[in-house]
C-alpha cells in the first residue's frame, strides 16, 4: 500500500532523510519511531506531498507521490503535527470545506461526517467554533477530518502530542479500531505508543532506517540484550572460569566485593544459561544470595538503538 | 473551478473574523465618505462620483494590501497550509481561490460607493454609466493589488512584511510616474513605458464612462501575472 523507495532529502546542507527504503501492505498499523529531529515528519510530509523528495520516491496505493500527486493525496487522511486547524469555523463548517476539498458532493458529506463524528465523538461539539474547543476535542476533529473521505492511508503525525493520560488512550482505542479498514503509519517518539497500536516498527534516527519489525522481534533483539546477575559467596576467579564453561554462556564478568561475588552472565543469542548455571553452583556449594534476569526493555533498546546512531554520526564527522 | 469556488468561499467568510478587515471596512467607509462629502457633495457640484473615484484608488494602495496581506501568510503561520496542501487540488486552486475570496471581501468595501450614487440620485440626476463602469473600473484596480498582495503573502509567513512587500510593489507604478516628466533626460521609450504602467492612468478611462479593451487588458495581463508568480512561489516551496 506503501512503498518507499531510495527516499532522499537534503534540506540545503542538512541531510534529513537518508535513502530510506520499506515497504508497508495493505492493512496494517505500523509505527514511524524515532527521537525528535530523526526525520519522521519529512517523510511523512513527502508521502503526503507537502515536499518533494531531493532524490528517490514513494507510491501510495499505486500512484507516484510525484508524478500522480493529485490522485496520491486523494488516498491519504493526514493529521498533521501539531494538528493545524481554522479556529474560526464551526466543526460542521470545518468538515464539510475539507469533503469539498476532496471532490465528495452533498450527500457523500453529509453521510460520512455523520459516521466520523460518531467515531470521534464529536457529535455533541458539532455546532461549536473549533477555537474554542479544547485541545483534545480538536484533535478529534483533526481525526475526523483525516478519515473524512475514507481513505485507504492513514498518516498520523504524532497523533497523541501534547493530551492528558484520558485523551491518549481515546487516541490509541481509536486507532486501533482501524486496524485492518486501513494501512496506518503513525509517527511518534514514544516508544509505548506504537507499543500499544502498531503491528510492525520503523526506527529511524538521522534519517536511516536503523531497526525494523514486529514489536516481538524487537523484543527479541532487546533480550539478547540482557544479562544474568548472580551474587554468591566464593572466588572471583573460579566464578569465571567455572561459568564460562556452561552452555549457553557468551561472556562472564565477575567482581568481588566485601567477600561477596557479583557475577553478570551474559548468554548466547537465544539461549537461557539459567537452570544449568544453578546446576553448576550447587555442584560447587556455592551459597547464593541473588540470581536475576536483567531484562533490557524495549526502552533500553530504543535509547541504545538511537544513542548509537547517534555516537557513530559523532565519529563520522 | 469547484475547489477555487470552495477555497475562496471559506476565505470570504473567514475574512469576517478578521480584525482587521473590520479595521478596513471602517477606514475605507469613512475615508471615501470624507473624500465625497467635503470634495464633491454640495450645491452647484456636478452630480458625478469621478472625482471620488479617483481619490478611492489612492486610498487603495494601502487599504488594499491589509486585505491580502493575510491570504497565504496567515496559513503559513498556522499551519494549515499543510493540510490544504496535501489536499487533492492544484496549486492554482489555491491561489486564484484566495485571490477570488479577497476580492469578494473587496466588492464588500464598495457599499458605501454605492450609498453615494443613491444620495446623488435623491438630490440630481446622476450620470450612471460612468458610476457603474467606475466601479467596474475600483474592482479591477483591485483585482490587481490583491494579486500583487496575494504574491507577495506567498514569500513570507509574516503578514506585517507581506503588507510592506505589496506598498513596495504597488508604490513604483502609482507615485513615480507622476515625477517622469519632469525627468526630461529620460529615453522617450522609457518614460512612455512608465507612464503606460501607471496604475492611476490606466484606471482614468473608467472614472470617464469608458469600458475601453486596451485598459482591461493592462489589468488582466497584470493580475495573471502576478497570480502566476504566486503559484509558482508556492510550487517553490516543495523543493526546500
């Protein structure tokens, strides 16, 4: 439904987007992840055709976001960042400009803004200037006039910004009611976000693509991640070479401290060294005070994923 | 041609929520009754809005400009320029239907004209083909300001500088011509250039009764001019 091909974009000197390239099918929620300044808005705003790519390209449902920019757009429902709206028209008002926009007639409108506002809850708020509505209930609006015209995508720039806990979890239900109507891409910087809703994960950072998948996939690279803390009474030293000869065990790094000895295991990919390491201290009668799995959260992942980027773009330059 | 339609009635009725096309309305209703009633309206006077009329073009080149100022800039400013660009229509669209809906706001401004013809009417018999080709005449004359002023509210999201930038452009081709003849070292093709553009000049067989084609092309080819810088103003904008 996607396609990003070679995506380029230079903003005079500055490279913002860095030959990204994915693919996203029909149906899917994906989530656009990645720190502020990371590039996500402008690729969003080159798939919506708000800028012209310096090299490379996108179709959305078959057309050219270039070449076929008309019929392009005529695909996409857009919540901008920071979702701009006329604060002196009325959300009736509002919605029917934007249907008109997109070439729907009278009757068309006034069908879909019916089943928008019932989506959105706006129905109360109808008559109401959206300058005075508050800033949650503008979102709605911003959604609804995204959806207006039922499009097949859905860009959703940082669709939950700036909204109280309540509002933000309308937002993510509401999104995920879309789940399968339409192929959503939705940005965010906030890793449980796209946590919540999406089915597959864009990390970019710098304006490279630097991590991709389904959130378990991710998971799984996060535990490869993480390590096995272990504190037991002996020596250092036999720890080490003892641990080190178990299955499943990659790197040992034992330390001694008031007689006490801490010892971080890391495992092979895949492998869980857990109940063999415990087969192996009670063959040495070691006494145990602590043993723990330090899971590396997606979190983790995410600032270690982006901090990288970010320390090799340093070195780079 | 819908989605100019649509774009320029949502731009009229947004017009109205502006302060300061209240603050327009007001001063060009008061300084083009001033101009009427202290110049023109008495007994003995002849019974014609010409002399008005010719004034109101001044009045315009700054009363104008305050109109488009707001047109593009105010969008960029907000932000919803976005959204109407990533909208299935032209950028053409866009512009002629703001141009369109601050010229209806402009016709608006032409109520109090017409309130003065009809006092002229209770009290002479006025002439009402100059009137109406008059006002005919304002309408083009406004035409191209606020195409000029749409143009310029395409460069900047300042409205303050977008309104500066029209005076600059619209200034040169009112004010200087009138100092070319005294300019006599002037090459003869040049002078006769200026005083062709001069927006005044063209503007005078109007005030006459006159509908000549030669004036309406001068307007025309000027609005599409300046129309056609501000689309491609905006296409220019994709690329940064």
């Amino acid at each position: 439904m996607i396609e990003v091909n070679d995506l380029v974009k230079w903003y005079g000197p500055v490279l913002a987007v860095d030959h990204l390239q994915f693919q996203i099918p029909a149906g899917r929620i994906i989530g656009f992840l990645g720190p502020n300044g990371a590039g996500k808005s402008t690729t969003l705003r080159i798939l919506t055709g708000y800028l012209s790519p310096t090299s490379g390209g996108a179709t959305i449902a078959g057309f050219d976001v270039l070449r076929q920019s008309q019929n392009a757009r005529a695909h996409i429902g857009y919540l901008p960042e920071n979702n701009p709206l006329y604060p002196e028209m009325r959300v009736d008002e509002y919605l029917h400009y934007r249907g008109k926009l997109h070439g729907m007639n009278r009757n068309e409108r006034r069908q879909r803004i019916d089943v928008v506002t019932d989506r959105c809850s706006l129905e109360q708020l109808r008559r109401r200037l959206i300058g005075q509505l508050s800033k949650g209930n503008r979102q709605r609006v911003g959604l609804a006039q995204a959806l207006l015209h039922n499009p097949p995508v859905l860009v959703l720039d940082e669709p939950t910004s700036g909204l109280d806990p309540n509002q933000i979890t309308q937002v993510r239900s509401l999104v995920a009611e879309l789940r399968g109507k339409h192929t959503v891409i939705l940005s965010t910087h906030i890793l449980r976000e796209v946590e919540m809703s999406a089915d597959e994960v864009i990390v970019i950072a710098r304006g490279k693509i630097v991590a991709q998948g389904t959130i378990d996939e991710l998971r799984q690279t996060a535990r490869t991640g993480s390590k096995i803390i272990i504190e037991l009474q002996a020596d250092a030293r036999s720890v080490s070479s003892v641990f080190a000869e178990v299955d499943g065990v990659q790197d040992v790094d034992a330390s001694a401290r008031d007689g006490w000895c801490t010892a971080a295991v890391t495992p092979a990919t895949g492998a869980d060294p857990r109940e063999a390491l415990g087969k192996v201290i009670t063959t040495n009668g070691w006494t145990v005070r602590e043993m723990r799995h330090d899971k590396a959260s997606l979190e983790e992942l995410y600032t270690q994923i982006t901090a990288e980027q970010d320390v090799a773009n340093t070195n780079a330059a | 041609m819908t989605q100019i339609l649509n774009i320029a009635r949502r731009e009229l009725s947004s017009q109205f929520f502006s302060p300061i096309a209240y603050a327009v309305l007001g001063i060009f209703a008061l300084g083009t009754s001033l101009i009427f009633v202290i110049g023109y309206l008495g007994p003995g006077q002849p019974a014609t809005l010409r002399g008005t009329f010719e004034w109101v073009v001044w009045l315009m080149i700054f009363l104008v400009p305050a109109i488009s100022m707001r047109l593009i800039s105010e969008e960029f400013r907000s932000g919803t320029f976005e959204l109407l660009m990533t909208a299935p229509i032209t950028d053409a669209d866009v512009i002629v239907g703001k141009w369109l809906g601050a010229l209806g706001f402009f016709s608006t401004l032409l109520l109090p004209l017409i309130a003065m013809a009809v006092v002229l009417e209770f009290n002479a018999s006025p002439d009402w083909g100059p009137i109406v080709s008059g006002l005919i005449g304002l309408v083009l004359v406004a035409g191209l300001y606020l195409a000029i002023g749409t143009f310029a509210s395409t460069l900047t999201e300042n409205q303050i500088i977008a309104f500066f930038v029209s005076v600059f452009v619209i200034v040169p081709i009112t004010l200087v011509p009138i100092f070319v003849p005294r300019w006599t070292q002037l090459p003869p093709a040049v002078s006769k250039t200026i005083l062709y553009l001069q927006i005044n000049a063209q503007y005078e067989p109007f005030g006459k009764g006159l509908l000549a084609l030669p004036n309406v092309i001068y307007f025309a080819t000027g609005i599409a001019l300046f129309l056609f810088l501000a689309i491609k103003t905006l296409e220019s904008r994709r690329w940064r």
